[in-house]
C-alpha cells in the first residue's frame, strides 16, 4: 500500500503564532519538532495499517520544514520550491490514499487557528461550484484528477469540519479546538500523537471503503482578492473572468489544469503582496 502525505503546519497541536511555523523565527525550531512528531506518527500508524510505502510532500511555506533522517517508514521526501502542483507535487495514480497532515481551516472560517487559502496577503475567499473551500478542497482537485482517495486529515476542529465536503469518509483527527486566529486549545503533543497514530492506523485498515473526491463537471473556481489590482493581474492568465472588482473565476472539465490555473494565480498575485 502506497501513501502521500501532503504535511503543512499550522494544524499542529501547539502551532498557533506565525513566529512558530516560519524559518528564522525564534520558536521555529520547537514548531518543527512538533510537526515532525505528528507527521511520524501518521506515517507509524499507517503502516501498523499495512501501508508499506510513504512519498511525504512538505507543503509549507518554503517547504524544508521536515529533515530526510527525521521522518519514519523510510519515506521518500519531496522538498523545496518552486513546485509546479505545489501542495500536492509528487501525486499519481500510482497511490493508494491521501493523507492531509497538519492542514488549517480557510481564510474566512469562523473559528480556525492561523486561517489563511494557500496566500493569507492575497486571497479573501475561495469557492468551488459555489461551496467555500480552503486548502483541502483545493487540492482535492489534483486527488480527484488522478482517481486517489483522500483517506485521512489532521488539525484543528474547523480542518475537519471542511474537509467533509471532499471527503466524508476519511478519518478526521482533530488535535485541538480553536478559539481564534491566534488561539487553541492543544491536546498535549503526546496524546496528539496517539490519536493521530490510532487514525492514520484505521484509515489504512478501511482504505477499500474510501472514495475519490466528487466535483460537478464543468467545476468552477471564485476566487475573491483582498484588493482589486490583484483580481486586475490574474486577468492575464488565459482563461480567468472578471466577476467583479475583487473576484475572478475560471472553470473547465480537466480538474488537474483548474488546480494549475490556481496555482498560476496565486504565484502571479504574490508579486503585489508586500511581505
């Protein structure tokens, strides 16, 4: 059994300041020690669950938050930027399931530690065929292309709320609850870990039961910008509608070119972030 994992940060039980999940920062070192640990032991459990082969996909900020020797299963680690499908590189029709780790809520969830939609100085809101998504259901998109189940996710309590929408199935490990941008409740590390190793574990006992990823074709993507100069810019790529001063759109039948195409908007929109 193959997995990829797709690991971010920010729905690490412990993560819930910027200074902790971003390179140079002085609380980046625990940060990553943390995700590390969790990443671990999905990837321990899962094979407890038969799994016997892990390709690990480091999906945050500049994507080397996760040292090679570190990581469990002698997993294959897919590292650094700039990456053409971005959270989701490395992905096949080779795997057998999907595993979210470590995810956050979107930008415009209610309650959702550290929320941001893939460029927290860029995007307001994001939709697919009208529903709100975050990060999940975006790179559901790529699951759905190539006919791979999304088996399991991690993170707070408003990641596993959205996460339903693209897979209902999966098993959901919710390590901690929270109550603003910048605070949560976190199940110790310890205990996280176990749950998430139990998760990972029963997610690979019951991939046969897990489905890909469902969109109503022809998909549409909406994507709404903080200002309207970046919704000017995406206009320069070819296929991108204005809908109004802020907001875009863009739709099409191959799910894998309108993850492209997003892709393509968020690098293009990054020009005008002054970060």
């Amino acid at each position: 059994m193959k997995l990829f994992l797709s690991t971010d940060f920010e729905g690490t039980s412990g993560i819930v300041a910027w200074e902790q999940i971003l390179e140079g920062q002085a609380e980046y070192a625990q940060g990553r020690q943390l995700l590390t640990a969790e990443v671990n032991a999905v990837i321990k459990g899962a094979q407890s669950g038969g799994a016997t082969e892990f390709v690990v996909n480091d999906a945050h900020n500049a994507m080397r938050n996760l040292h090679p020797q570190d990581l469990a299963g002698r997993a294959t680690l897919i590292t650094g930027k700039h990456k053409p499908l971005y959270m989701m590189e490395g992905l096949d029709a080779s795997f057998d399931g999907i595993c979210f780790v470590s995810y956050h809520g979107s930008i415009g969830a209610e309650h959702a530690v550290l929320s941001h939609t893939y460029n927290p100085g860029a995007i307001w809101e994001v939709r697919i065929n009208g529903t709100i998504v975050g990060e999940s259901g975006l790179n559901a998109l790529v699951a759905a292309h190539y006919g791979v189940p999304i088996i399991f996710v991690s993170g707070d309590d408003a990641t596993a709320e959205e996460a339903t929408f693209i897979a209902p199935k999966a098993e959901m490990v919710v390590v901690k609850h929270s109550i603003g941008r910048f605070a949560a409740a976190n199940i110790h590390p310890e205990v996280a870990c176990e749950l998430l190793y139990a998760g990972a574990e029963q997610a690979a006992r019951m991939i046969g039961q897990m489905h890909t990823p469902q969109f109503h074709l022809p998909a549409q993507i909406e994507v709404t910008f903080l200002v309207a100069d970046m919704a000017e810019m995406a206009l320069w790529i070819r296929g991108v509608e204005r809908v109004s001063a802020r907001t875009v759109k863009f739709s099409g039948e191959n799910l894998l070119d309108l993850y492209r195409t997003f892709v393509t908007v968020v690098t293009l929109t990054r020009s005008l972030v002054d970060r």
